[in-house]
C-alpha cells in the first residue's frame, strides 16, 4: 500500500512539470483569474464522483482544522507565490519558493514513525542543487529592494511544506476534501483578481485547451494524487522527489520547443536522480529484503 500510494504521489510531480507548458501556452490572463478558473475545472472530477456517489459527501464533514489547513495550503501558497513573482525576480523569487521539499524532508523527522536519517537530507540537498542549476541558469543576484518578493517565497515554501505535513497527519480524512478545498481556492482567486487584476480572455481555441489542461492535470488531479500520496506513501521521498518538476518542467519544455537543451539541465538530472535514489534507498532495501525467495 505504501509503494503504491508513493507512485500515486509522485503522479502529482509528473503533473506539476507541465505547468510551465500549460501556463506559457494559455496566453496572457492575469494569474488570479488563471488560478480561479484552474481550481474551479480542477475541481470538477471531485464534484462528479459526489454526483455519482451521493454518499461520499458525508465525507466532507470534516473538523474545522482540516478545512482550514486545506484551504490556506492551496489558496495560501497561489497567493503568496504570485505576491513573490510581483515584488521579485522571477528567478530569485522561484528558487526560494522550491526550498519546500527540503523542508518536508526534514519536518517529517516530527511526524509519528518517521525518522530522519542522513542519506534524507543528502538526497534533498543534491536535488536543491539540481534545481539551481534549472531555475538559476541565469545567475542568482539578491537585493534587498526586493525584500517583499523574497519573504512571500520563503513564507510559500514554508506554507506548502506545512500543509504537506500536517496532511500526513490527517491521514484518516479522505481525499474527497481535496474538492471542497480546490473550490475554496478558485472563489478566493477570483475576488483576488477583482480586486487586483484587469480580465484578460484566452484569445485562441488552443489557449483555452491549454487552461483546460491546466485545471484538469497540474492544478487539479495533482492535487488529489498529492494527498493520498502524503497521506499514505513514503514523504520523505515524496518529498526528494519533488525536485525532479524543474527538471522534468525544462525536459518538457525542450521537447516543445520552449527551450534549448545544455549542459546544466544533464547535470541538473543526475543530481535530482542521484537525491532520488539516494533518499529512497530504506524503500529499495526494504522491497530486496522482503521480495520471495525462488523455490528450489
């Protein structure tokens, strides 16, 4: 159950990598009302099963706490990474918002039955190392006139990585809030946009897809795959794991034509694949030590 609720995880990180695609091809709307529109499609797959499984919306009553954690994790960490992405650098403003694997690695030494060892934290550092290489191709310059951009990164990383963790902790709850919580998000983005943003229509049939793609893969299943995968895999590696989006985010990217390939993104691979493998080293020895003898 834990191997497979880890692959089911890290679906989540597949589908995160085709953000960037999915957003540089859905034209120039604002980023609240993108946000908006992406929860509310992203929401649609949990409201059909509610339709079809009438039942399932007992499932919705939940404690406050959990409504609460669900809400400011998804909401919470759109917000504050635009607020970064405004106020800062693009480059700087995203290599500070991608400290959150490094810290879910290493929050989840607080978590019941989890134990941090060293090989955890190697495995995180080498993909943090991984991701420089991606997101600071172009040099890393901090200035404190950006002061307000970098502490919404730091507080986005932290704001995901917290809510990653404390979902490990309601690990009873099921995923069907997932659906209350993406609604949430998409009702708080769109009065963010009234009162931040000028509405800004997709122009073209393939824009629209590309929203379309947005909602239904990295704003939305990804986010049902990634609270069954915290709730029940392994989140340690999960969270090692999660450094390969920049990377696989760029493959897709070169593979599209949006980028050139370099020496920086091979580089970039073997240290999020070496963190990787590094990390999940107990889930290789463990499935070696268990796997069925053959019979003489």
């Amino acid at each position: 159950m834990k191997f497979k609720a880890t692959l089911i995880g890290f679906s989540a990180i597949l589908m995160w990598s085709l953000l960037a695609l999915f957003t540089a091809a859905s034209g120039k709307m604002p980023p609240f009302q993108l946000s908006a529109i992406c929860f509310l499609i992203g929401s649609l797959p949990g409201i059909v099963v509610l339709a079809v499984k009438p039942e399932r919306f007992a499932l919705l009553k939940q404690p406050a706490k959990v409504w609460i954690t669900g809400i400011a994790g998804l909401f919470g960490y759109h917000f504050l990474y635009f607020t970064a992405l405004r106020n800062a650098p693009a480059v700087e403003a995203g290599l500070i918002a991608y400290l959150w694997p490094l810290l879910i690695v290493v929050g989840s030494a607080l978590l019941p039955g989890e134990r941090l060892r060293w090989y955890h934290i190697a495995g995180a550092l080498a993909g943090l190392g991984g991701t420089i290489l991606i997101v600071a191709r172009n040099g890393v310059a901090f200035d404190e006139a950006y002061t307000l951009g970098y502490g919404a990164a730091f507080l986005c990383a932290f704001t995901w990585s917290g809510y990653s963790l404390l979902t490990r902790r309601f690990d009873a709850v099921s995923t069907d809030v997932v659906t209350g919580f993406c609604l949430a998000t998409s009702i708080l983005s769109f009065l963010c946009h009234l009162g931040l943003e000028t509405t800004i229509w997709p122009q073209t049939a393939f824009e629209w897809l590309a929203v379309a793609g947005l909602g239904l893969l990295p704003v939305g299943a990804a986010f049902y795959a990634w609270d069954f995968g915290v709730k029940n895999g392994d989140i340690q590696l999960l969270g090692v794991a999660s450094y390969a989006a920049p990377v696989l985010s760029t493959l897709v990217l070169i593979l599209f034509g949006f980028a050139e390939p370099s020496w920086r993104i091979a580089a970039a691979c073997l240290l999020v694949t070496g963190g990787a493998v590094l990390a999940a080293r107990d889930m290789v020895f463990r499935k070696s030590r268990t796997a069925p003898q053959p019979a003489e």
